[in-house]
C-alpha cells in the first residue's frame, strides 16, 4: 500500500495524518483518503476535481503531470506527499 502524508499547514485545519492506502494512481490514492475525510476534498481540489492550484502533489519525490485527471501512476511502496502552498508577504 501507499503511503501518503500531508504538509502540517493541512493537518492544522484538518485531522489528516499520515496513512497507508491502496489505489494505482493519485486519483485512486485520494479517493481512499476522501471516503475517511470527506472534508479534505474541498481543501484539495476544485468543483471541477482538478489539483487546487495552491496544492502540489508529489509521488516518490516527483512532482505529479497530471493535475487535471490525477492520473500519475502510484506503486504499492510510494510515498504520496501533499503540499498546500502558503501565500502572503
């Protein structure tokens, strides 16, 4: 199984520690994630499904292409790592 964590700034506002879960790619990964926390799906992604463009993902230290489908290939032994960006000055 994968594993996915998330950038402390998420895990402020939302109870979403680190986990193992199953899915072939990032879409597949976030929907286990989404059916445990359904409120993190907004904090995610648009009305449309697509990445956020504050949030970047990255699978086994590569930025992910696909942030449209989410369709980025997923081992069993990935780290899946989720970043929100901050913004301000």
């Amino acid at each position: 199984m994968a594993r996915i964590s998330f950038t402390p700034n998420l895990q402020r506002h939302l109870d979403v520690a680190p986990c193992a879960v199953m899915g072939d790619t990032v879409a597949g990964v976030l929907a286990e994630v989404f059916a445990v926390n359904p409120r993190l799906r907004s904090y995610l992604l648009d009305d449309q499904g697509q990445l956020r463009r504050h949030v970047a993902i990255f699978v086994d230290a590569e930025r992910i292409d696909d942030r449209r489908h989410l369709s980025d290939r997923v081992g069993a032994d990935s780290e899946v790592y989720v970043v929100q960006a901050l913004t301000g000055g």
